[in-house]
C-alpha cells in the first residue's frame, strides 16, 4: 500500500495528538504490527514536540509521511531556527549518548527517536526538519497456542 500525506499545524500542543490519530489510523488500517505503529507514534510525537517547543519564531509545522510496502518515512519541519548540526552530531552519533539529569524534564526525545526509528536525520535550511525512517512490518510474528509471542525491548542507559 502507497500513501502520503501532509500536515500544516499550529505550533500548539493539541497538534501533537491530531498527528498521532491521522497517523495512527493510516498504519493501523494499512496492517502493520501494533509495535511497528507505536514505534513510529512516540517518534513522530517527540518530533512534533520539539517542533512545537522549540520552532520559534515560526507560527506553524509541516508534518509529511510516506508510505509505502517497506518504509514508512516522517519528515517534521518549521521554518525556525535549526539546531547545531555539529551540536547534534557530536552529542547524539556516539555509540552511547549522554543522558539527561534524573530530575530533567527534558533531552530525551532524539535519543527516543534513535532507539525506535531504523534512520533520524537532521536537516536546516530552508527549514529545518527531522526525518524518521522506519522499516514496516506486517502482524507476521509467529505465535504460540494462539497466543502471540511477547518481545522485550530494553533502552540502554
């Protein structure tokens, strides 16, 4: 199955759930397995999330996904500031990127993005935008008694 789509949101908190619900149905409908779909949920969220935080002095973000029978790619822009490409690439392409404070609110979305997506990308100018690859998979998983075979998935500290 093809499909595409594009978003042009207010930078507003709300906008984060309109694009999981559009996007969570598109993936559900299209059969992908539950754990592909909310992989690929919490990335996009984390993205919009900074979009909406930190796309000053823009008014909106553009959310773009594509579809197709391997790959289900997001790209989330706005026309604000882009963030340090070297920043960015020193601090989250090492093998174990530092972590946050234990008590900090925040710094973990790219690092989610890295450990659900297969490819994060970074890109600045004209906008600046995040790409999100990820290899889909269909509800294929071989079961047990009828019973599907749980996965366990740990993040690295």
């Amino acid at each position: 199955m093809d499909a595409a789509f594009s978003l042009s949101l207010p930078r507003q908190a709300y906008t984060v759930a309109v694009v999981r619900d559009v996007l969570g149905t598109l993936l559900l409908r299209a059969g992908l397995c539950r754990e592909c779909v909310d992989d690929v949920l919490l990335a996009s969220s984390e993205a919009c999330a900074n979009a909406v935080e930190y796309g000053t002095p823009a008014r909106e973000y553009v959310v773009e996904a594509d579809l197709d029978d391997d790959w289900c790619e997001l790209r989330v822009s706005h026309p604000g500031r882009a963030p340090d490409d070297s920043e960015l690439a020193a601090r989250f392409t090492r093998e174990r990127p530092p972590l946050p404070g234990l008590e900090a609110e925040s710094g973990r979305g790219i690092l989610l993005m890295r450990y659900l997506m297969d490819e994060v990308a970074f890109r600045g100018e004209p906008r600046t935008t995040v790409l999100l690859r990820k290899h889909i998979t269909r509800c294929d998983r071989p079961s047990l008694g009828g019973h599907r075979i749980p996965e366990m998935r740990y993040a690295t500290l």
